[in-house]
C-alpha cells in the first residue's frame, strides 16, 4: 500500500514511460506567475498609492524622505511594489550586478529593455524609470529621443535617468518636452569612470561643488524631475537639495537629501564586488543563499530530497498492476536508488 502510494513518483537515473508527465501532470505542475500586476479590473494587490511625478513633486511629499530601489527582474520588482518603495530603478548597476560586465559602459540598449521589460511586468505602485545606457544619448538630442522613445515603447518604462550636467540639458530639455520624465544624474558618474580616473567622490573641492551645484540648477530649468547626487559631501548633498525645488536622491550624498537610492544587491548583501562607502546591507541574503544551495546539495546527495511522500506524486496500485501485467511481469520490486553517490571528481558515464 505504501509503496502504491510513491509508485511512479520517482525514476533515478532513468528515462522510464512512468516518468513522461501526463498531459493533466504538465497542468499541475505548471508554474505561472501569480496574476500581478493586477488586471486593471482587479483590486490593487498593494494598499500603496502609486507614484506620480505631482506627488514626488509636491511640498507635503517633501517631508518624508523618497525610497528608491533598482531592481533587474519580476520578482524584485514585486518585492518593490510590495512595500512602500516610491521608486524603481532599473540601474545600469545591471551591467555589472546581474550581469558580469566590468563595467556599466558595456550595456546594449537591447540588454536594458529586455530587464526593464521584466521589471515593468511586476511594478505596480513604484514609479518605474530606467537607466539609459551609456552612448544611447549623449551623442545628440535626436539620439536621446529615439532611444528615450524606445525605452517607454519597448521597456514600458515611465521615465529615464540620464548621467550628466550642463551638457546633457538640452537632452533633458528636449525629452521632457516629448513628455518622457526626466531623472538627471550629477557627482559620481559610473559611465565616466574612465576619464574621472576611477569612482571618486566628486564635489569635494570648493570649484568642484560650485560645478556640480551650477549643473544641478541647468538640469531642473531644463526639466528634470528630481536629481539623483551620487558619491558627494553630505554637506554639498544637503546644500544642492536646499537650493532645488526639485527633490534629490541621494546614493553616497548624505542624510540631506530629499531622499535615498541603494542598489539591490548592495541592499540584501548578494554583491560580491567592491562594497562603496555609502553602502548599508539590510540583510544578509548571500549567507541564505549559501544555506539553501548546500542543503539541497546535501539532501540530493544523501538521497533525503525529493521525500516522496511530501514532494512525489502517487499512482493508483490498480493502474500499476496493468502496467506491469502489459510489461508482461508478474511483479516488480523498487529497490532503493544506490546511495553511495560519485564522489564530484568522477567522470560521468554516458
Ligand atoms: N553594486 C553596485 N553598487 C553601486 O552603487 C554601483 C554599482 N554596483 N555599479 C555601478 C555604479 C558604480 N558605483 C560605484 C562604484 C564604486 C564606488 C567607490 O568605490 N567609491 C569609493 C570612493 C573612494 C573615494 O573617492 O574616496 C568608496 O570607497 O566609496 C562608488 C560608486 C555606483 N554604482
Ligand atoms: C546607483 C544608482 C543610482 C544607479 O545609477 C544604478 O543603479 O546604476
């Protein structure tokens, strides 16, 4: 009895008819995402109000500081959208944190859609805005349009980010004016980090931050909605946002700014790379991750996973016994998969 119950559930190192899932099998074991974003129909699966340009915008929104969060995929733009993250970011960090470059410079625009497709489909409430990537703008204004242009056509994205000052606003200029939300992005600029010798804190000399406080001004007249100030003074960070009357976002610009931006991966602790100075983990995934993949290892290897009890399908002892009647055997016994497992330097036999 107990064995009709597992039988069928299991086929070690075999290629056996009792594997091959039938049709209804496939069905159930299907996994489709759950129905979010909600259909617009639906309640909101999130109490949270989404994001608009007004309310980033308005005085009383001022007060509480702007959550900003990158995300790369649909599950972390879930996980964004359910929680009162104010904006995602999909961040040309992509580049290096998700995708192994040594640099945010080798990103495609084909590359950037296809994340910011993924990230689009699980964002809800966040205000969704995407790095455009390095070369896709900054060689002229007609440039910026068509690749801004496919960004919300392609990626499905609300607004872009643009590294960049005084040079790059008449870009910001000419895509707020088409009706693409702009997100400019002054200090540390990661796609420069060639000619600025290095990621360096930048605004650390009096001429420096008169520049960068000069280019804040230039980008909000030309239109941008908020300013991301990466890797400067806490000091010239608070100065800069006094000054605006656009908010600013700070990653590396101190407390004084109208809000916060942390890569994702530098956030729950999985980067493996160079940690920055303005980086906090909030967890500690990598330690979770590493639990999770040696206890799989182990219990694959042990023979405790899958336990086919609480993980197998079971098969009706009837419907069994005509299977082996039509294999012409009168019985057959499952005896247990060997357990002393290859060790991991043995070749596997083909
Ligand atoms: N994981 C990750 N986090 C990021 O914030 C990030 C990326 N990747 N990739 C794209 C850019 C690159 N960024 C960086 C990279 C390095 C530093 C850095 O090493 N800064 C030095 C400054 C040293 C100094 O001038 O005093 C530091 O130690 O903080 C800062 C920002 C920000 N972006
Ligand atoms: C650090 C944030 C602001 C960014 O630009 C990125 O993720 O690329």
């Amino acid at each position: 009895m107990m064995i009709a119950k597992f039988l069928g559930t299991r086929c070690p190192n075999s290629r056996r008819l009792s594997c091959t899932p039938t049709l209804q099998a496939v069905r159930r074991m299907s996994v489709r995402p759950a129905k979010h974003p909600p259909a617009a129909t639906s309640p909101p699966l999130t109490p949270h109000a989404k994001t608009t340009i007004a309310r980033l915008l308005s005085p009383r929104a001022s007060k509480t500081p702007i959550t900003a969060l990158t995300a790369y995929d649909y599950p972390t733009a879930l996980a964004c959208s359910a929680h009162p993250v104010d904006i995602t970011l999909v961040g040309d960090s992509l580049a290096q944190v998700c995708l192994g470059y040594p640099s945010t410079t080798r990103l495609s625009l084909d590359e950037m859609l296809h994340h910011c497709r993924a990230v689009a489909r699980g964002t809800t409430s966040p205000l969704l805005i995407a790095d455009m990537p390095f070369g896709t703008y900054a060689p002229s204004v007609s440039d910026a349009i068509r690749s801004a242009i496919r960004m919300v056509h392609e990626g499905h994205v609300e607004g872009v980010k643009l590294e960049g000052g005084g040079e790059i606003a008449e870009h910001v200029r000419a895509l707020t004016k088409i009706g693409i939300p702009v997100m400019a992005h002054i200090g540390l600029l990661p796609q420069r980090y060639v000619s600025l010798s290095g990621y360096r804190v930048q605004g650390r000399t009096a001429e420096s931050a008169s520049t960068l406080l000069r280019a804040a001004r230039a980008l909000e007249d030309a239109g941008a909605f908020s300013i991301v100030l990466e890797a400067i003074p806490a000091v010239l960070g608070a100065y800069i946002t006094e000054q605006l009357n656009i908010p600013t976002i700070g990653v590396g610009a101190g407390p004084g700014t109208s809000g916060q931006v942390l890569v994702w991966d530098d956030m729950v602790g999985t980067w493996s790379g160079h940690k920055p100075r303005f980086v906090r983990h909030f967890a500690d995934v990598r330690k979770e991750v590493a639990r999770g993949v040696s206890g799989y290892v182990n219990a694959v290897k042990n023979g405790s996973f899958p336990d086919p009890n609480r993980e197998g399908y079971s098969m009706d002892h009837s419907e069994w016994e005509i299977f082996l009647a039509a294999e012409g055997r009168p019985s057959w016994t499952w005896t247990s998969a060997p357990r002393d497992a290859p060790t991991e330097d043995a070749v596997p036999e083909n």
